[in-house]
C-alpha cells in the first residue's frame, strides 16, 4: 500500500512539473481577429528553446513562407522553426527571436506562463520599444 501511495504521488508530482513547464504543444490564436491557426510545438535543444509548427488550423491559411527572410523565403510552414535561441531567465524564456511568417519579420520575444494558468504562455514580440501580445494555450 506504501508502494502504491508512493507512485500515485510521484505520478501527480510529474504531472505538476509538466503542467508548468513550456515545453510541449501550444495553440496558438491571432490577436487581432482571435482565429485560430496553428499549434506549435515547444523543445529543448542544446540548453536553448526552440519553436516549430506542427500542424496548420486554418482552412486557407498559406503553406508556403512567401513573405519570410533569407533561407525560410518560399519555404514549407510545416516543421518551420519560427521561434529560436530563447533561454530560461528570470521565470521566463527570453533573449531569443520569433517570426511572424505572415509579416515575414523577426521580432525579439519574451515568453512566460500566465500567473495563476500553467496552461496559458504569453508570447510578446519586441520591435524596439513597441511589442505585440499573444496567449497561446497548452494542447492536451
């Protein structure tokens, strides 16, 4: 019974960890018509956080980065790494960039989980003193 106990609260303790972690897949939402339009995929690789789509949610969303800069131009959205060299500073992930493939500009970004909503990120690009705000949800 001890044994049993033991797993169930290991189990719930990694499943707390994992519900506050950035990690994983994010829906994400335009935040000026509120559409949804992609899920991103959130991973680790050599101690920075990196970004992907993963699958595309819009109808007639473009599948071709047309507007994109340098090697991304006229390439796949699919698999696309838009999000790139963040680290985790502060409680949040930072000093990286993200892309918005729509405008086809780099924006630096900030990202941290909504206080009080492990399942909500707040994604803020920067473009000098001017910033833009999207929330994006945890896909279960």
């Amino acid at each position: 019974m001890k044994k049993l106990l033991l797993l169930f609260l290991f189990a719930a303790a990694a499943l707390q960890m994992q519900a506050q972690s950035y990690l994983g897949s994010w829906k994400t939402k335009d935040d000026e018509t509120g559409e949804v339009k992609s899920h991103i995929l959130i991973y680790e690789g050599g101690g920075k956080v990196y970004g992907k789509i993963e699958k595309l949610l819009r109808a007639n969303a473009p599948t071709h980065c047309d507007k994109c800069p340098g090697e991304r131009k006229d390439q796949p959205l699919m698999g696309m790494i838009l999000l790139v060299n963040m680290v985790q500073k502060d409680g949040m992930l930072q000093s990286g960039d993200i892309l918005d493939p729509e405008k086809g500009k780099w924006y630096s970004c900030k990202m941290w989980l909504k206080e009080g909503d492990p399942n909500t990120l707040v994604v803020r690009g920067y473009l000098g003193p001017f910033y833009r705000t999207q929330y994006w949800t945890r896909v279960q």
